[in-house]
C-alpha cells in the first residue's frame, strides 16, 4: 500500500500519515495527541470534508495531533493526498 | 444536590469525603470554636539525643499504624527521596490503608501508584499530578482524593477537619535533638514553610535528615521543641529535583506580548505606587511581567514594598537592588533563593498558615497588592480552573491560587488564548477551583480583559496606549470561533475528586473519566 505524510509535530501542528485503501472500503479515520479528547468530532469532519472536496472515497488517515487548527489540519490532508498522487 | 454560589450542582453527601459543606461564596464562612491540636509531649533531661537508627525504627518509634494519616511537605520538590522511602518501609512492615497528606506530590512519587495498588495508600489528601492524577482520574482510587489550597491545608489542620497522626520532615540539616535547617546541607532547599503545620500539629514528628550536625543545628527554621524523633539517612533527596537552575525569562514573542499587556495593566491601577507589593510565582509569563514591571518601576522611580510566595533568583535580585525591600518566602525555587534566604535577613522564611491561611489573624496574602496566575482556563463568570486539563483528567494541585487572588487587591490571570487548539477562555469552566468574584482581570495576547465588577479598573485602563480591552464575552467567542466545537468530557458518576475552596466548603467535584 503506498503512503504519504505532511505536517510536523511542531506546537499547533498535525502529522497526518495517508495510507491507500481497497476501492470500496470507506474512508477510515484515527486521531490521537492533544486535541484528540475535546476535538475528534471536529476533527473527523474536517478530514472528510477535505478528503470530499478532493473526491477521495477509500482512504486510512491516521493524525498524530499536536493542536492543530481546522485550517492546518486540512491544508496537511491536502498537502498527504498531493504527495500520494504523485 | 445542592447548586452552589459558583452554580455547581454538587451532591450533599460524597462517599469517602462525607457530608458536602456548600460553597457560599467567597468570604462566606466563618469559623468556630478553638483551635484544634497536637497530643502534649513530655521530654525531660534523661532523653537528650532523639536519634533512632533507621526509618523503620522511626516509624515504629512514632507509633504508626494501619489507617493512619501521615504527611510529608514538598520543598524537596522533584528531588524528593522522602515520601518513597517511608512508604517503602510502611509497606515492608505491614502498615496499610494510609491516608497520605503531603503538601504536594510530584513525578519522583509515581511510585506512590504501587503502594495505592498494594493498600498501604488509601487515601490523598493533596494533589495528584501526572500518572498518579491519571490513576486517580481513571477511578483507580476508592475514596475520591481532596483538594486544598497552601492556605486551606492549614486551615483544615487546625479547624480539626484533618489531624495528623505522624508527619515526617524532611530536613536538609538537623541535629540530635530536633532542630531542624532548611538552608545548609547537600540537600538545602531554603524555607521550609509548608512543613511548619504539620510540625505543630502532628501528634508525633520525625525528622529525616542527611546533614546531621552538633546540637544546636542553627539557623533554626523548626525547634527541636516540635520534633519527637530524629533519623539520620544517607540522602533526603537529589540537589539537581530539589533546586531548579535559574528560571529564564519566556522568549516566546506571544508570551511576551501578553506579558507586556499585564505589566502595563499593572502600571495604569492604582496599586503601582511606592511600596507596591507582588507574588508572580516561576512561570515564564510571570517572570517576563516581573521584568517589564521592574523596567517600569526604575522608570518611574517606585521602589517596592514586598514579594511573596515562591520565591526566585528573579526576586532575589530585586530585592539585591532594592527593588523590593523584603521577600516572604514559603518555597524557594532555586539556589539564588535558597542562598539569599539563608543570608539575608530581608528574606524572610514564612510558613502556609502565615502565607495563605484564611482562618488566622491575618495571613501574607492579605497584604498583598497584585498577584500574577496561571489557569488551564477561565470562563465568562471569571471562574478559573487550575486542577483539571482539558481531557477532564484531575492532574494540578490548587498552591496558592485561591488564596491569593482571595487577598490580592488585583488579581490576573494571564494566559494565551488556546494551548494548542484547546480554548483557554469558555463559557464554564469544566472544574472551578478558584471563583470570579475574586479573579479581577484576564490578560491574554488579544489584550486585557476586565471582570465588569471592578469598572475602577475598566476606567483606569481605558486610554492606555496600545493597551487593547477585549470584553469576555467577545474573548470566549472569539477562542470558540478558533476552535471549533469541543466534544464534552466523558465521565461516569462517581466522584473522584473533592476540591475545596480555601475555607473548607466545597466549590466542585471532578468525576471519574470514562475509558
């Protein structure tokens, strides 16, 4: 299976780690680290929105957050699914 | 189930704390009746050297039993080797369900986790921090464990709510006969502050120490006329755990920011006149206010009345420059504290009863102008939390927030905005450990937020130059807006922790987490 990663572990930031799936398996989605506790549903819905906008339908997205915001979390999915495809 | 005056919904009984004495607001409660006390000892000239020869006789020596309270204080910080070894050796000789009262514990007493798991720990009084908080969050405890404030342990100790059957001080240098030092030795820590209540109002006290010198040890700290029993021990404790090197200065420029905001707040209230007196404790924004304050005070020409609290090589220079004219010290962090409080007699050595206690004659904190705090967050009632993280995991002991932002004339909590994604401003706090009615103002990088109770400060920050005033409800909805929505905390009913206001009455509960 290929994979591809983007982000750190900086402060505020996120590493997020995308492995293909089977065609028809889902998206898949596991969060741990800082926010993983008060965020997850906030998280979960911003990972498939983006992987939506990207019409991504099989994916295993693992997020090792460190605090990250929506907006840094779904410019690193973007920047995972880019490395992926290329 | 009672709400309180923090608007708590708080069960009337708790199992393992007992009947719930209800928060009613912040200098509600007043005391009654006597002073409670220590068993009458008698010493007389055929007992002249109190030594025994290992912990194991100390402890039979004192008299300890199975179900016991013993306590411990915390100047040896994260160096501490003496809880350890008197609760290995309790668990050698058989002695169990101990309810553990120290004045803190800390990452060195995670060890403390075997003997909760053996029995010969049933019971903590005081705070819970890292992976003992973590058991204790997880419902690994039976009874839940009590929070107090440093004033409010003392309190409780002579309001007869805890009594303490043996407490063993650690003392970086003693001699034969009990007096005990906390400045000279291998060991030295400087105050021993926390430990004087437990000296005088423990039915038995043994002293730990690996500085044994001729009687009489001096400068005395603790008299031998409180020490029944006196052990001496290859090592109380790691130097490099028990003094931290110099605390710098953040350099993060948003702290800075933050840091520069509280100071100029400071500089705008009435209180920033000669004879100005602070507690801003070892915290890298605390210490960044202190250094603005002081740029502030040659500027202007203030010179300072006193410092409080834990005290840092920061404050020592202050005082060295005359800055401040006396330091009162209940903790030294570092070695420039511990060197100047046994050198200088403007550093003075205070204990917790002096320091923070809310049912005496006056406590330090009473006279104090302006105080600098922390908190993991505050909400739009000015509530703050410092007991419980965002996970809802019980992880922080209260020190000397409650008591005080209850005594200072202006109270900050300054803070960013979030620590990470997690909002440091909401709506409700999950925990109140201290309430709003004596928090006065939150600083964070967005600038300075007023409690609208104090609109003499609202006025005398209004027009500061650069000083940006943010309203709460503007600052929590601007933290939620970064955000995003939060998932609640998942607990079960059961009770885990009691945090009491410094009086005694009990603010909030912390409920078990659910796996």
């Amino acid at each position: 299976m290929k994979t591809a990663q983007a982000g750190t572990l900086e402060s505020m930031d996120c590493l997020v780690t995308l492995t293909e799936a089977a065609p028809g398996s889902g998206i898949k989605i596991n969060i741990t680290g800082a926010s993983a506790a008060r965020f997850n549903s906030a998280m979960t819905k911003k990972i498939n929105e983006t992987l939506a906008e990207l019409s991504v339908k099989d994916m295993e997205v693992a997020v090792q957050d460190n605090g990250a915001l929506d907006i840094v979390l779904g410019a690193r999915v973007e920047a995972a699914y880019g490395r992926l495809m290329k | 189930m009672t709400i309180n005056a923090v608007k708590r919904e708080i069960p009337d009984y708790i199992e393992g704390y007992g009947k719930v004495r209800h928060y009613e607001g912040a200098f509600a409660r007043k005391p009654e009746g006597a002073i409670a006390g220590a068993k009458l000892r008698c010493f007389n000239s055929d007992i002249t050297d109190k030594r025994v020869s290992s912990v194991k006789e100390a402890i039979k020596a004192s008299g300890l039993k199975s179900g016991m309270t013993v306590s411990f204080h915390h100047h040896l910080r994260n160096g501490d080797y003496v809880v350890n070894m008197v609760l290995d050796a309790c668990a050698e000789m058989g002695i169990k369900d101990l309810t553990l009262f120290p004045t803190a514990l800390f990452g060195v007493h995670k060890k403390v986790i075997d003997h909760i798991k053996s029995g010969v720990v049933t019971r903590i009084m005081g705070s819970v921090n890292g992976p003992i908080g973590q058991l204790v969050s997880e419902g690994g405890m039976e009874v839940p464990v009590v929070l107090r404030s440093h004033g409010g342990r003392p309190r409780a100790v002579m309001a007869g709510d805890v009594h303490i059957d043996v407490a063993f001080i650690g003392a970086p240098t003693a001699d034969k006969y009990g007096n005990i030092c906390g400045t000279l030795g291998k060991s030295a820590c400087g105050s021993l502050g926390y430990a004087f209540t437990d000296a005088d109002y423990a039915d038995k006290v043994v002293v730990i120490t690996d500085n044994l010198v001729d009687f009489p040890a001096a400068p005395v700290s603790i008299p031998q006329t409180k020490a029944d029993i006196v052990v001496e021990v290859p090592s109380i404790g790691d130097p490099a755990g028990i003094v931290s090197g110099t605390t710098k200065v953040t350099r993060d420029p948003l702290r800075l920011l933050i840091s520069r905001y509280a100071s100029q707040l400071i500089e705008a209230s009435p209180y920033f006149k000669d004879g100005i007196s602070f507690q801003t404790g070892a915290g890298g924004i605390p210490l960044a206010v202190t250094a603005f304050m002081k740029e502030a005070m040659i500027r202007k020409g203030i010179k300072g009345g006193f410092g409080l609290g834990g005290i840092t090589g920061y404050f020592v220079e202050l005082l060295r420059e005359g800055l401040v004219s006396k330091l009162m010290d209940v903790q030294s962090f570092d070695l420039d504290a511990v060197k100047s409080i046994g050198e200088n007699p403007n550093h003075i050595e205070i204990s917790a009863d002096w320091y923070a206690n809310p049912w005496n004659c006056g406590a330090a904190v009473n006279m104090l102008d302006v105080v600098i705090l922390g908190a993991t967050e505050v909400d739009t009632d000015f509530n703050a939390n410092v007991n419980t993280e965002a996970d809802g995991a019980l992880l922080h002991g209260t020190g000397g927030h409650q008591d005080t932002a209850a005594g200072a004339k202006l109270t900050i909590i300054a803070q960013p905005l979030l620590r990470g994604r997690i909002p440091c401003v909401t709506d409700s706090v999950y925990n109140v450990t201290t309430p709003g009615e004596v928090i006065d103002a939150i600083v964070t990088e967005y600038g300075v937020t007023i409690n609208p109770r104090r609109k003499d400060l609202l006025d005398a920050v209004s027009g500061v130059k650069d000083l940006p005033i943010v309203p709460i409800d503007e600052l929590a909805a601007r933290a939620r807006k970064m955000s995003g929505p939060t998932d609640p905390v998942k607990t079960t009913d059961r009770i885990i922790g009691v945090v009491e206001w410094r009086d005694g009455t009990v603010i909030d509960v912390v409920r078990q987490l659910k796996k």
